[in-house]
C-alpha cells in the first residue's frame, strides 16, 4: 500500500520524485545565497553603528546628568547662603529698630 502511494505521488509530481530538502536548500543558496548574504552584512554593520550611536548617546546623558548635578549642588549652596545673608539682615535690620525706639523714647523723656 505504501508502494503504491509514492507512485501515486510520482504521479502527481509528473513522475518525478519529490526534492529532497538538501536539493531545496542548494536551490535557494543559488538563488538568493549572495543576496541574503549581503542582507546580513548590511544589518551587522548597522547593528554596529546603532550600537556606537547608543553608546555615544549613553555617554553624552551621564555628562549632562552630571553637569545637571553640579548645578543643583552650586544652586543649593547659593540658597543657603542668601537665605543665611538674609537672616543677618533682618537681625540688623530688628537691632536698628530696637535702636531707633529706644532713641525715640529717650528724647522723648528728655522732652
């Protein structure tokens, strides 16, 4: 029975047999083997570049991290000292009024 579905099937394929995958694989390698050779260097070298550029890009974010960084340290540090400039200034600026009432008063009494 089986003999008899492989003529069959020789038969249908014009009384030749079915070609074997190595046939099939020989065929596309001279069809289309340079062809997807080149296919596959193309993509490795863009692979490369992509990579390159990844890494440039990589690079160049944690430069300006870093210089975004540096920047709020020098911000914070001018905060601080504004806001300490600040308190020694309204100190004054309270002493110099206890001063003026206090010379207010006084002439005041010498009135």
């Amino acid at each position: 029975m089986a003999v008899r579905k492989e003529a069959q099937g020789e038969a249908l394929n014009g009384g030749v047999a079915a070609p074997t995958p190595t046939t099939i694989d020989q065929v596309r390698e001279l069809l289309f083997g340079e062809s997807n050779r080149g296919i596959d260097q193309r993509l490795t070298q863009l692979d490369g570049k992509l990579e390159a550029k990844v890494d440039a890009l990589h690079a160049e974010i944690l430069v300006r991290l870093q210089q975004i960084e540096t920047r709020l340290d020098e911000l914070q540090r001018d905060t601080e000292e504004r806001r300490l400039t600040t308190i020694d200034d309204i100190g004054r600026a309270i002493t110099d009024l206890g001063a003026t009432v206090r010379n207010l008063s006084a002439s005041r009494k010498s009135s």
